[in-house]
C-alpha cells in the first residue's frame, strides 16, 4: 500500500543546486544517506543535501515543517529532479522548491579585507575562546598547531588526535613554509582520518583549501601552486574518504561552503557586521567535532593568510 503523499516546502535553496536542476530535469537522485536533519542525494558525481537546520549547505535546501527526515525517506527511495520540485518516484514525497529564497554558496569577496592587525586580534580572540570549549576531536591540538601556549587545549586529548598529532602538525608547519609538495605527501596520512561522515582531518583540510581559495581570488597572480594544490587534494580525496566530505573538499575549492561556515569566514576577513564569537559557536555546534575541527584548520590557515596577505598603505598602494 502506497504511503500518503507528504508535502514538503523549501525556505532556502543554494544557488548551486538551483542551476544544477535546471540543466538536469527528469533526471534522478538516489538516496545516499538519511539523517534526522539531513538527506544526501546523490546524482552523478553531485551530492545534493536536504535540511531542516538554519545551517544550508551548497548544492542544499533548507525544508520546513519537518522534525525528522528518518520516518520521511528511506536509503532505497528515489527522486525525480526537476526546477520546481524534487519529487519520490514512490509517490510519498513532494519537495517544492518553487518559491525558496535563493542563497549564495560562495563566499562573496565584495567587501574590504581587514587591517592584518584586525585579523590577528581576531584569531587570537578566537583561540582563546575555543580553549575554554570542551576539547572534541582535533582541539586537544588547538595549542600546538596555533604556536599558542599548550595550556590553552583543555584535557589531555583523545586517542585520534593524539595518534595523528605529528602529521597535522608536519602538515601545518609544511603549508607555513610554502612547501605545498611536501604538504601533499602528508596528506595522505590525513585525508578521511577521524570519526564520522566528514572526518576530523577532512575538516581541518576544508578549512585550508577555503582560505586557499579566498587567498587566490583576491591575489590571483601572487600564489601559482594554489590550484594544483587544491585539485591533488581532491583526487586523493576520491579513494581516500566518504562521499559527503569528497563533497565538502569540493565546495571549498570552489571558494564554497555552508551558511555559518560561510559566516565565521566572512566575519574573520572582512568588513562583517555579525558577532565573532556568535558566529563561532554556531559553528562550534555543527556535528559531533566537525564545527571544532574545522575552526582548527581555520585558524592555521588564516595565520598563513595573514602573513601573506597585502596591506594598503596611507597612499592607497598595495605593500606587503
């Protein structure tokens, strides 16, 4: 006996999924996985994410009025793509993206960058926060890899993190020096290392391909590795890891990532009216030690960043 049809409405819709189902109508979308406030769909080599969080990813919607998506969809339901709506081929379930809000998926480089002194205060703020945070998944690190007292990472550390210690390490400090090369043999040891649907280390290497990115979009000619770099990541990446991080490596090439990712970034580097550590602890709250893990390769990342990035002098002209 057919399932009643259920109805469902989108609030937000990634730019990128949008332009995705208009050039792929009728095709479709297997499940890929079901959480209760999330649903991967595969199509192709593209993963797409239904959540009923505030927290949209790209090639994302964001649906109201379900508490729960485990009673809704099952790993065998299939969908069927198109502009509109996302419809189960079993008849049991209508999403309409009809008339979501469209948000954008990349981080926009439209406002000034910060003073570089703004920026380090900022991270320094920030390191200090954390240090006070529960010590979850690469945290335990947050005083070696940051170069800031090894009192500051609460605990002793769990049994991943202390195991893949020296690599992140070697890795960061490789990333600092610009020997990117060296930085790619270690990554082997890191990529789909740690717990979960997105890896600890994939998280922290998430962090660094976006600052990466950002880096070369606003210095194009400065840094010629940086795309070689970001496209060796994600080769290993295909057999090295889940799907749903493969995914993420991907969005953060592209300079793209998920709304209060997307936030804290913006509110780090540039001219940003949101609260630093309000944005943070929205991120801090995202996954078992994702949120964490992230902001850890952040922070790594942004000291690279700042001490790479241009200044603008009283005459108006660049200097580093």
């Amino acid at each position: 006996m057919n399932r009643m049809m259920i109805n469902l409405k989108a609030k937000l819709l990634a730019d990128d999924l949008r332009d995705f189902l208009e050039i792929s109508q009728g095709q479709l979308a297997m499940v890929d996985s079901v959480f209760p406030h999330a649903v991967n769909l595969s199509c192709g080599d593209q993963l797409i994410t239904l959540t009923n969080q505030e927290d949209i990813t790209p090639m994302g919607a964001l649906l109201e009025g379900v508490d729960n998506f485990v009673p809704l969809i099952n790993e065998v339901d299939q969908f069927k793509l198109m502009p509109e709506a996302l419809s189960a081929i079993s008849g049991s379930l209508l999403l309409n993206i009809s008339k979501a809000e469209i948000w954008k998926s990349k981080i926009a480089i439209d406002k000034a960058l910060k003073a570089r002194q703004d920026i380090v205060d900022d991270i320094e703020r920030l390191i200090n926060w954390l240090s006070h945070k529960p010590a979850l998944g690469l945290l335990p690190l947050l005083g070696r890899l940051t170069k800031a007292n090894e009192s500051l990472s609460a605990g002793k550390g769990n049994l991943y993190s202390r195991h893949i210690a020296d690599e992140l390490s070697d890795f960061n400090l490789a990333m600092q020096s610009e020997d990117w090369q060296r930085a790619l043999e270690i990554s082997d040891k890191l990529i789909g290392f740690g717990m979960g649907s997105t890896p600890s280390c994939d998280d922290f290497l998430a962090a660094w391909l976006l600052i990466l990115q950002i880096f070369d979009e606003l210095y194009p000619e400065d840094k010629n590795w940086i795309q070689e770099f970001g496209q060796a990541i994600l080769e290993k990446a295909q057999a090295q890891t889940t799907d749903i991080s493969v995914a993420m490596l991907k969005n953060a090439v592209l300079g793209k990532t998920n709304l209060s990712h997307q936030t804290l970034v913006t509110t780090l580097l540039f001219n940003h009216e949101d609260d630093l550590l309000s944005s943070a602890e929205k991120v801090l709250q995202h996954g078992a030690s994702s949120g964490g893990d992230f902001m850890l390769g952040l922070l790594c990342a942004l000291n690279w960043f700042t001490q790479n990035m241009k200044t603008i002098d009283k005459k108006g002209e660049q200097a580093l």
